[in-house]
C-alpha cells in the first residue's frame, strides 16, 4: 500500500520520510522556458533534495513525451531481439559503448544487459569516421535496427537539452549564476544515455546461497554530474538515506528521477549528496530503465568551487581531470581490475582511500 504524498514547505512531496520528494517542475525542461530563470520555488526544492536524499522527481517537467515514449518502444524491441544481433554492437575494452551483459559494479556481476550511447560530435558524417570518436569510443549499433538508431538519438538529443536546463536549476539552488558551470559541459560534454534491462532473476539464486545474483545493480554512486532517468512501472531502484536504510524510489507515471553525480558533490564541496543507489532483480516482472548520466567535457578539471570553500569548509577534494576518472572507472565497469576509482580516493582528509586505511591499520597494529 502506498500512502498519499504529504506537501511540504516548498511546494516538494515527500511520500514518506526518506523517500525522495517528488517535485512539480512548472514545465522547467520545456524548450519555451530555455532562457527563463528556473522558478524560485523549484530551485529551491531541488537545492533541498539534493542537499539530503541526493533524489527527486520531477512532475511537470516539460519534456518531450512522444520522443520519451518512441524511445522506450524502441528499447523493448531492442532488447527482445536474439541475442546474437545484439552482440553484433558489443562493447569492448577500448570501446565502452555498445551492448553489454557482462557489467560488473564494484567487482560483482550485475543481473541486467545494457545498450550505451554517447554524443556524436559530427552527425552529418558516418558512426565510424575517425572524427565521432569520443573518450568513450564510437557509437555502435545492430545491424537492420534503423528505427532502434534514430529513436534513440532522437531521444538523447532530448535528454542532453533537458540535462542544460537541469544543470541550471541545479546552479540556482546553490545560489549560482545559472549558466556558471556551462563551460564545464558546452561543446565537449561526455554524457551518455544507457538502456538498462533486467531479466527475471533466477527463482534458485537466493537458495543457493547467492543473494548477491538478486541485485540488477550493485550498490554505487553516479560518477558524473546529475542523472535523468526513465523508470518503467516496476518498483527496484532503492537509495540509501542519512538514517542508513534503504528507500524505494517509486515509479511514478510520467516522471522522472533525477539524482545527484559524484561531480555535483565535489563541485559544491559536499553540499549536494551523491547517493548511493541499487537495483533489486525481480522474480515476477522484467524492468527497463534508461538513465541519462550528464556528463562534462573530457579536459574538465572538477574541484571544489571558492564560493564553497572559507575556513569552516576547507576544500574536501583535491583536483579530479574528468577525462581519466571516467577511464578509470570504465576499467572497474567492465573487468576486474581492482577496486573501483571513487571520488572518496580524492578526499583531502583522506576517508576512505586505500593508502590512509593501510595507514591506519598499521597504526593500530
Ligand atoms: O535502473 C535504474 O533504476 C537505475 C540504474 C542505475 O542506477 C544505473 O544504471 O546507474
Ligand atoms: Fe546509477
């Protein structure tokens, strides 16, 4: 049973305490209000969201719904397909976009199969011209799927102008000029869309003494800025909250769920939270989802902004060139090389890093 949203101050909706508010946008993404200031209020209740849960939803959002939902029936079909066509855009080691089945998430299997596509920069030229290579590689599609490939461009297109809108009302929130961090993103930005989907989990896996096998995703933060993303009506995405305890984030029809990026967290030195997030397999009903992890330019230096930092808040973060973060983090994504890079690895005080807790142990020891 779910209960009814309660209004808080700010014109946000918490369902309950813990989950995440869920926000009436007044049409912030639509392409009509591209050069309005974000509305007050809704900055204001991102700001808060953010800040604390690291989650939200937006209602009345302004995006396009017939590019959303070409997209969404382009991605069941996709994934419907044998699996053979579908390992013909397989991702590799030098190539991280594509299909994959195969992602780990801190070195353990995720249940799901997953498609990603990223910016390209010279539409007017081939998928395979030298010049639409990007940090992530080209773009690669099945073959025969032309409908699949132009209604998921269709949709990234979308997502991108939505993420620039968003990125200002995140500015706003933190009492920013709007466009300050558009030179981080304009031009050379790295976001990609991912079309996730997870097959039923094995009804034997909890019994053979596996729960791990019950997960879609594995418990992780978001590496980039922010993240957009679809859910479809299945319930599985759950977000940790201060208190320790795991949420669901509901589906809700029509909205979208955004949440914060570790960059987000770094840039405002630890005022907006980077959340940690997982997916439940399910055993009665497959899942789509389709987040949008907006992304900056490969040669963005991310460090704690000056307004940010005085001598209460010393910087929390040291320097973190985007370009090799993200690569790193792709080495994790896609074999196991070790542990995972974190933006934790860049913590002035050290928390959290490899180094400091070797230290530490032999401290105590
Ligand atoms: O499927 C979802 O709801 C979220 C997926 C996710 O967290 C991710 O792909 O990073
Ligand atoms: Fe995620």
């Amino acid at each position: 049973m779910t209960t009814d949203p309660q209004p808080s101050g700010n014109g946000a909706h918490h369902a309950s305490p813990g989950e995440p508010p869920v926000i009436d946008a007044q049409q912030l993404l639509a392409p009509a209000n591209a050069s309005a200031p974000p509305p007050p209020e809704v900055a204001s209740a991102i700001a808060d969201a953010a800040s604390t849960i690291g989650f939200f939803q937006l209602t009345n959002h302004g995006m396009d719904a017939a590019v959303l939902q070409r997209m969404t029936r382009a991605m069941h079909s996709f994934f419907d397909l044998d699996l053979e066509t579908k390992l013909q855009a397989r991702r590799s080691e030098t190539n991280a976009m594509g299909y994959a089945h195969d992602e780990l998430t801190k070195q353990t299997l995720d249940l799901k199969e997953v498609f990603d596509v990223s910016r390209v920069p010279h539409p007017e030229l081939p998928d395979t011209d030298p010049l639409n290579k990007t940090i992530e590689g080209f773009n690669l599609w099945p073959p025969g799927q032309d409908e699949f490939r132009a209604a998921v461009l269709a949709y990234y297109r979308e997502v991108e102008r939505c993420s620039f809108q968003l990125l200002e009302a995140f500015c706003a929130g933190l009492g920013m000029e709007r466009t300050a961090l558009h030179h981080l993103f304009e031009g050379q930005h790295t976001g990609f869309l991912r079309l996730n989907h997870y097959p039923l989990a094995h009804p034997l896996a909890q019994q053979a003494g596996k729960p791990q096998e019950l997960m879609g995703v594995h418990h992780h933060t978001d590496a980039g800025f922010l993240t957009i993303l679809v859910q479809d009506e299945v319930a599985g995405l759950e977000a940790l909250a201060a208190d320790g305890t795991w949420h669901l984030v509901r589906p809700i029809d029509g909205a979208l769920t955004i949440n914060v990026g570790d960059l987000a967290q770094v840039l405002s030195n630890d005022r907006f939270k980077a959340p940690l997030h997982r997916v439940r397999a399910s055993r009665e009903r497959r899942r789509y989802s389709a987040p949008f992890f907006f992304n900056p330019r490969p040669d963005a230096d991310i460090a704690p902004l000056p307004q940010f930092v005085d001598d209460m808040h010393p910087p929390v973060y040291r320097p973190i060139n985007w370009g090799q973060f993200r690569s790193k983090r792709y080495e994790g994504d896609y074999a196991d090389k070790g542990e995972e890079v974190q933006i934790s690895h860049y913590r002035l005080d050290r928390i959290g890093s490899k180094e400091q807790r070797q230290q530490q142990q032999q401290v105590a020891t």
